[in-house]
C-alpha cells in the first residue's frame, strides 16, 4: 500500500506539472533521461498497436452499413432545407463536398467511440508514462538518473509542498535580481573607493594596484559574475577596508541583531495586541481613543529623537540603565527594544482595531450569534480568528525590517549589529560588504514572507482551499 501510494503521487505530480505553461517544459529538462527510456516503451507499444491502422478498418465498415446511407439522407435533406431557406440555387457538386464532409466527421467519431468501448484507444505518452510512474520497477531502476525528476513530481503533488517550493525558488531569484541591481548601481556609482582608502594622497599607481587588487580593474561583467559566485558559494570574500572577513562579520553581528529584533517583536505584541482588541471591544469609547492616540503619538515620534531622550532621562539624569549596548549586561538593551519596539507596537495595535471591527460585521458572526454563542466565544473563535491575516502581515513586514538592521537605533546605542554595519561600509563603498549586507536583508525578508504565507494558510480555511484548488 505505502508503494502504490507513492506511486500514485507521482503521477498526480507529473498531472500537475503538465498543466504548467513553464514547467511541463522544466520537467521534461530535468528528466531527460527518464524521458528517452520512456520514449522506448512508448515507441513499442504504439509499433505493437497500430491504431490508425485499426480506425480507418473501422472507418471502412461504417462507410459501408446502413448508418452511412441515414447520415446521407440526413444531410442531404438538411442542406437542401437551407438552401431553400436562403433562396440558394442547389449546386449538386458543393452539395457532395459538404454531404461528404459531415459524415465523415461524423462517422470518424463513431468509429472512435466504438473502438473505446472495446478499450482500443490511440497509444499516448503521457498515458504511457504515467503508466511507467506506476511501476516500482521502472521507478527504481530510473532513480538515480531520474532523481531531480522525481523529487519534483513528489513536491507538486502537494498544495503546501509546491506552495514553499515555490516560493523558495521565488526567493532565489530575487537574491540574483538583488545583486544584479545593487552592483550596478555601485559600479556605476562616480565614487571611487580606492581613492577613499587609500586617501587623497594616494597616487596612481597605488590606486590601480588597489583595484587590481579586488579585481575592480576588470570589466562589468567579470566582476558581476565574481559577485554572483561569491554571495551563492557562500564565498563573500574580503572587506576593503581592515581585510576583514565579510561571512565572519555578518555571523558576528547576526545574533545581536537577532536578539534586539525578536525582543523588540515580543514586546510589540505583548502591548499592541491587547490595545487592539480592546479598542475594538469597546469601540468609540474613551479607551479606544485613548490607545489610539498614543499609538498615534508612537508611530509620530522619530526613533534617533525618542532615543536620545531615553538616554538623557534613563542613563544621564536617573543612572538607571546604561547608555550603550553591551553585551555582558542584559539592561542595556532595554532601552533599545523599547524604542524599535514603539513604532511596531502602535502599527499592530493599530491594524488589530481595524481587522477585528472589519470582521465583527461580516455574514459568519452574525449567523453565530444566532446560533446562540456567547459573545467571548464569537469574539475569539470566530473574529479574532479571521482578523489575523491582516496583523500577521504587519507584523511580518515590520520584522523582516528589523532583522535587516534597524540602523538608527543601533547607531544611538552603538549596537554593533548589521544596520550599522552596512550603513558604514555604504560610505566607503565597500562593494563586497554591502552586497553581503543587502542580499543578507533580501534572504531574511523572504524567508519573513514565507513563513507568514504559511501561518495564512494554517489561520484562514479560505486561503487553504484556495491553495489546494490551484
């Protein structure tokens, strides 16, 4: 049973795929292989079974029973009508051509009907192949060559498979559209970076030693391809300024980074979604516009001002927490989580009031409310429920940005994480640094995005379906 299983998942993945403008042609690259020892069993099965041979026997015998002289009456009495009909003088030849034509169309399909109900059908490559899918054997001895093929098939016989398959290869391609804009960009750019290392003072020949150095001397390219290979082989490379390693100071710079972005989302959340729910709740009432103009004023105040009063109060004035990050003390990024955290939380607090009073009118609660459920139970299992969507996005969004380096509050609290890192190295330019850091903020926002695709799919059966249907 687990093997027929298998089987049959193979095939609905190469049905699925066959109905893709784009990949039945990427599967038939892929599995080219399978697809020529295919080709043999097709060929010898269409040799054993000449079907057209059989369909003009067939033919032959209709042309000659009772039903080829009814179609003819038939036929004939009708062209005559129309010609009569239109006042068309009657034209014996054209009347033959047309006579002759319909029924051979029409005999053509009764032959075929007839030799599928004695189960003679035309020898197809699909129906054979899938056929093939269906034998373990065949599937085994293929497997090797046919690997990619198969693990293919297997992912698009899924809804939720293919959906993240997808998406990821959605996301690589955006990591090369990313590079190829960013380095453009900076190639094109008038500054010259040997002359801001090097300095003024520099002379010429030190300048093109330095960019034969870094292979800057080399053409557009060249050095796009460089790019490429690097950033995909996970091969960044130096740094132009301190020879540093790039993968080393972005993994050193990661978890600080990490750790204010995940903290600053908790403690959103932790605010926001309760103001939300309890704005709505309690609609047009004093707490509503209470918490709605403070997320007002949080999404009002600049997070670098907001920052230096923070400092000013908490670390100059009072001495109760410390002014800059490090990362022996915990205090010190409280300050830093609440100021990132501020410009999120009135976001969702404010997203949350508005999806939730969204759904409290829609069709399904006012039929639970005349099945006779209790408010609580209307409110959290079947609004709040739906109004997910639309927070899940904001909040998505908002931490795909953080994890990009939120490089003002770092720059307040000299936090050494990557917003810093790459608003630094854009000063230089620092190509490879900068492109490192960019591609690293296009991988996180990606993998941001799927992951709120799919907890879209696990809160919403409409999207689920809807998934499942395409």
């Amino acid at each position: 049973m687990p093997n027929r299983i298998r089987s049959q998942a193979l095939v609905n993945g190469y049905r699925m795929t066959k109905s893709h403008p784009i990949l039945k042609w990427v599967i038939g690259l892929v599995g080219l292989p399978v697809h020529a020892i295919a080709s043999i069993f097709y060929l010898k099965q269409k040799r054993a079974l000449d079907y057209q041979a059989i369909l003009r026997q067939e033919l032959a015998e209709l042309k000659h029973s009772a039903l080829n002289q009814q179609l003819r009456q038939e036929y004939v009495s009708q062209y005559e009508q129309k010609q009569q009909y239109f006042k068309r003088p009657l034209d014996e030849q054209e009347r033959e051509r047309v006579v002759n034509q319909q029924i051979d169309q029409r005999l053509m399909k009764v032959a075929e009907q007839q030799l599928a109900d004695r189960s003679i059908r035309a020898v197809r490559y699909q129906d054979v192949f899938q056929s093939l899918l269906r034998s373990q054997v065949f599937v085994l001895s293929t497997f090797i060559p046919g690997l990619l093929l198969y693990s293919l098939l297997l992912i698009y016989q899924n809804a939720f498979s293919r959906f993240i398959f997808e998406r990821i290869m959605m996301t690589f391609f955006v990591i090369i559209a990313v590079i190829v804009i960013v380095f453009t960009i900076l190639y094109i750019s008038p500054s010259d970076a040997a002359a801001n290392i090097l300095g003024e003072s520099a002379t010429m020949d030190q300048r093109m030693a330095f960019n034969r150095q870094y292979g800057l001397d080399q053409p557009y390219l060249v050095q796009l391809w460089q790019a490429i290979k690097g950033i995909l082989s996970f091969d960044l490379g130096h740094s132009f300024t301190g020879n540093e390693v790039i993968m080393t100071s972005i993994t050193n710079r990661f978890p600080v980074t990490l750790t204010l972005a995940i903290s600053s989302l908790v403690f959103a959340i932790i605010i926001a979604i309760p103001i939300g729910i309890v704005s709505a709740a309690k609609t047009n009432s004093f707490w509503d516009y209470s918490f709605m103009f403070i997320a007002l004023i949080g999404l009002s105040i600049p997070s670098f001002w907001q920052g230096l009063i923070f400092i000013l109060t908490f670390s100059i004035r009072w001495g109760i927490l410390p002014s800059a990050y490090s990362p022996q003390d915990y205090l010190s990024l409280v300050m830093p989580v609440i100021v990132l955290g501020t410009g999120l939380a009135a976001a969702i607090a404010r997203m949350t009031r508005s999806s939730v009073l969204e759904v409290m009118h829609e069709d399904y609660m006012i039929t639970a409310k005349a099945k006779g459920l209790s408010s609580r139970q209307i409110f959290l299992y079947h609004g709040l429920r739906n109004a997910w969507v639309p927070i899940i996005t904001v909040i998505g969004l908002q931490f795909g940005v953080m994890l990009g380096g939120a490089s003002v509050t770092e720059k307040v609290f000299n936090i050494s994480g990557l917003g810093s890192y790459i608003v630094d190295k854009q000063f230089i330019p620092d190509i490879p640094a900068i492109l490192a850091g960019v591609v690293y903020i296009a991988i996180a926002i990606s993998v941001v995005n799927l992951v709120v695709d799919l907890f879209y799919a696990l809160l919403n059966p409409r999207i689920r379906s809807q998934m499942k249907g395409n």
